[in-house]
C-alpha cells in the first residue's frame, strides 16, 4: 500500500523508529478481569487503541483511503506510562 510505503520513507528520513503491526480498537480499557487482554496477545496485537475503527470505517463509506499511525502512552499490562512531551519528542 502506497501510504504505508510512504510513511516508512518519511519516518526514515526523520529518524523515527516504527513498529509495525495489528492493533484493536475499542472504547473499554477498563474492566476488573485481569486477563482480559490476553486474547488479543496471543493473537499478536500490539496495542489496544480507540480511534483506527471509526477511521477505517468513514474510509470505506468515502471511498477512500486511510492509514492509523499510534504513539503509545500507557501500556495497560504493566501500568507504566508516557507523558505526552516526551511522545511528542521521541524521535528528535
């Protein structure tokens, strides 16, 4: 896909680091069940985000396209967290 391409070239030149893999969308992070995510780990996913969804999905009624490009803030197995400057700054 030409935007994926593209957007390895761009983040080349930059100097960014990318991970590239499958995410899951949804809008409940938060649940009592202590192994509610692994499911989705054992199947690969490598992070659980709430916007993609509805981008690929407005994508396809328009007939167009779309790619989701993530920056992680909190990683919901361990707790451990990113501010926001410091995801803002990550690749300088």
């Amino acid at each position: 896909d030409a935007m994926v391409v593209n957007a390895k070239e761009i983040s080349r030149l930059h100097g960014i680091s990318i991970i590239e893999g499958s995410v899951f969308s949804t809008d409940v992070f938060y649940g009592e069940d202590a192994h509610r995510w692994d499911q989705w780990i054992i199947r690969g996913v490598l992070a659980i985000e709430m916007e993609t969804s509805i981008l690929y999905n407005m994508a396809i009624k328009n007939k167009l396209q779309a790619l989701s490009i993530l920056s992680v803030s909190d990683n919901i197995i361990t707790g451990a967290a990113t501010s926001a400057g410091d995801r803002e700054y990550a690749g300088s």
